[in-house]
C-alpha cells in the first residue's frame, strides 16, 4: 500500500514538473520572440539614425566614451570599435579652426556639472569631408545619485549649414548691390509710414543718416507726396512723381519717385516699397536749356523768342495797357568794322547794363543785333513819355562819364491803351518811330 502511494506521489510531481516545463518553454519561446522583435527595432532604429546621419553616444565625465550607435562610421569614415577602444577620440575629428571653441565648451560643461549643452562646430572625416555637427548633451545621473555619465546626441547639420551660408551670401551679394545703387531704395510701413529700410544711398542723397529708431519717411523724403498720391496708390498701386527738397547746407536736389505696394504671400499689403532717382543735374540742365532758349548768350536779357511770347501772352489775357519802348544802337557797324567785334560787344553790355538800371522791374528784351525792346505792363501815357525821358538823360549822363566809349540810341514808343488793340500793332508803331529818330541821327 505504502509502495503504490509513493508511486502515485512520484506520477503527480512528474506531470507537475512535464506542466511546469512545458510553461517553462513557452516563456523561454515568449522571450525569444520579443527579443527577435527587440533586435529588430533596435536594427531598424540604428539603420534610421544611418540614414539621417545621427550618432548617439554615452561617455563618462572625462568624455570617455561606453557607448556609439547611428551613423558614426558614415560621418567619421572610422568603425565604432576604434573609438570605444581609445585608437580615435572624437576630439581628433573637429575642425582646428573649431577646436578651442570645442575644448572649451566641453571644460567648462564638465566642471559646471550644467544639466545640458549644445554646439555646433565642424569636423574631418578619415577621407577629408567636412561636416557640421549639433552636439547635444546632457548629465544623468544613475540610481545612486553619485555616478553619472553624459548622454549625447550628434546630428549632421550640414545641408542646413550650407543652406544658410549660401542665403548670407545671397544677402551679402544683394547688400552690395544695393549699397553700390546710386538710387535710394526704401521701405515703410502701408499705415504708419514707418521706416522699415532703406539703402546707403540716402546718406548722400538725402543727408540722411539712420539712427535705428525707425525714423518715418518724412525725416527723408516727404511723406506729404505718399499722402497726395495714396489714392493712385490704392487705385493702381504704384505712383511716380518729381519734387524737390532742401538739404540742411541749402542745396537744392530734384527726385524723381516710383512707388508701390509689395504684398505677403497672402496678398496683403505689407509695405510701400519705392525707388527715388536724383534728377538734380537733369533737371539743372533743362533749367539751363530753358534759360539759353529765353535769353541773349551776350548781353543776358530775354531774347526775341521771349518777347513775342510775351506779347502773344498780353493778348490772350486781354490787358487794357502797356507801353512798348524800341531802341536801337547807333554806330554798332561802324565800330564792328573799324574796332572790332570785340569792342562792339563790349558796347551791347554797356547798353544792356544801362536798360537794366532804367527799367528795373520791367521786362528788357534784345531782339536783334543791335534793336532791344522794353515792354511796361499796366502803363499809362504819362509814365511812358517819364520812361523814355529817364532812358534819354540815362545816355547822357553815361556818356559825359565814359567819354571814350559813349552810346547813341535811337528810340521809339508807342502805348496799348485798350485791349482792342493789338500789341503787335503798338511794337510796329513804336519800331516806326525808332526808324524814323535813326534816319534823324545819322
């Protein structure tokens, strides 16, 4: 009886011993399945931090390194194993240019014990490329709270480096251009008016020199003309205009600006943006070309294309009176032929410089060689027949005081004295009477 319960005993501890190794196993298949999955997530992380050129690391405080995975052979053209046995130390592969920076950063990590560090420097593959790094690290501390190690991650930023570099260098390139434009290039603000930029040209073109406070236009350029010209703006979005402006020494400068809206990529309106020329010298020479074709190169007074607008001008705006005086130099021939042209020019500036001190505020013309005109606008008889006697004794008491170079005029003058009659008719009249008095004198 004793000997079949030791049987049955020994049956039951088999079957719970078959049970529990059967369990045993399936744990054991369990544990190998998830370590299959393990290391195959493990492979594809590390294949993904290949392909994106990541390295991560663990080092101790002396920057020793007890761990490498990612792409550190990709980027340093060494295997890992040379650096976790000491043959590579990173340090090796950092730019000398970039290696104090790097040294020092690391010192100063590892004896502040700060949470964290990041950097970016460049280094040297085996095979002589150059990569930039973000060098990220941080302290961890273990279970104990005494030992800890630094935990690191390096990315490869050089495609974003490069793309950096190249949009500074665009910008260098576009600065340069800018600063070497003679034009004024701005920008302010579509509401304020505020100076958003504007290139070096304005210190010359404007006296201008910018503070960095966000000066508004008017401080350089009128702002008034963005006002008057808004509604073109809104309407057309861009305006042109000329003006002038003063400088601070008193100089005078004429601009010629283009203006218009520049919209975000919304199709707001952002700012104005605009361009001012400086026409000065343009507008100087129409000045010049405008004042040759009015006025006598010799003696300075308006010429004969000025006096017969003048005269067309009196009769379009219907005056009521005027007087017209005609004169005539007498002898310029003869002195032309005997003295020279010289002398016979120097004889046409004394007579001119004699009408413009008889007629000061009165328009004085040189119509031909030797026949000048004075138009007296809102004249009556009475100060005609004064104008002509003051002109007469003008001549004498010059000639008594340059007895060597002495004037003879003949003189002649007529009065508009209402607005039906023609002016061209009282200049004919007056020219009459001057041929007439030189007939006289000859």
């Amino acid at each position: 009886m004793a000997a079949s319960d030791n049987i049955k005993d020994l049956q039951t501890q088999l079957e719970l011993l078959e049970k529990e190794n059967s369990q045993l196993k399936a744990q054991i298949k369990h544990i190998k399945s998830n370590n299959s999955a393990i290391q195959k997530l493990l492979s594809s992380h590390a294949s993904f931090m290949r392909k994106l050129n990541i390295i991560t690391y663990v080092t101790d405080l002396q920057w020793t390194p007890i761990y490498y995975q990612g792409a550190i052979e990709e980027l340093s053209d060494y295997d890992k194993s040379q650096f976790l046995n000491g043959l590579i130390k990173w340090e090796q592969l950092v730019h000398p240019e970039d290696l104090p920076f790097f040294l020092n950063h690391r010192q100063h990590f590892t004896e502040r014990q700060t949470n964290s560090q990041a950097l970016e420097y460049r280094i040297i593959s085996g095979e002589g490329q150059i990569y930039w790094i973000h060098d990220m690290a941080a302290m961890v501390y273990h279970e104990d709270r005494q030992s800890m190690t630094i935990h690191g991650l390096l990315i490869d930023v050089t495609r974003r480096k490069l793309a950096e570099e190249e949009l500074l260098e665009r910008q260098a390139h576009l600065d340069s251009i800018l600063n070497s434009i003679q034009d004024v290039i701005w920008s302010v603000s579509p509401d304020t008016f505020e100076l958003l930029y504007i290139n070096p040209a304005a210190a010359k073109v404007y006296n201008y020199q910018s503070d960095g406070s966000g000066s508004r236009v008017s401080s350089i350029g009128q702002d008034e003309l963005l006002l008057e010209n808004f509604d073109t703006l809104l309407s057309r979005g861009w305006f042109e205009a000329e003006y002038g402006i003063n400088l601070p020494n008193g100089e005078k400068r004429w601009l010629h600006r283009r203006a218009h809206f520049a919209r975000d990529a919304h199709g707001l309106v952002a700012r104005i943006d605009g361009i001012d020329t400086d026409i000065t010298l343009r507008k100087q020479a129409e000045d010049a070309l405008r004042y040759i074709s009015l006025h006598d190169s010799l003696t300075d007074l308006y010429n004969r294309f000025n006096f017969e607008e003048e005269m067309q001008e009196i009769d379009r705006n219907g005056e009521q009176t005027a007087g017209v005086i005609v004169c005539d130099l007498n002898g310029l021939k003869t002195i032309n032929d005997n003295l020279g042209h010289a002398a016979g020019d120097r004889l046409l500036v004394q007579s001119a410089q004699l009408l413009k001190k008889c007629f000061q505020a009165n328009a004085i013309y040189r119509i031909g060689g030797d026949e000048f005109t004075v138009l007296l606008k809102n004249c009556s008889a009475q100060e005609l027949e004064a104008s002509v006697a003051s002109l007469r004794q003008a001549i004498i008491d010059h000639n008594q005081a340059n007895l060597d170079s002495p004037l003879s005029m003949s003189i002649g003058y007529a009065l508009k004295s209402s607005a039906d009659i023609s002016i061209n008719a009282v200049f004919r009249q007056a020219d009459d009477m001057m041929y007439v008095e030189k007939f006289s004198n000859r």
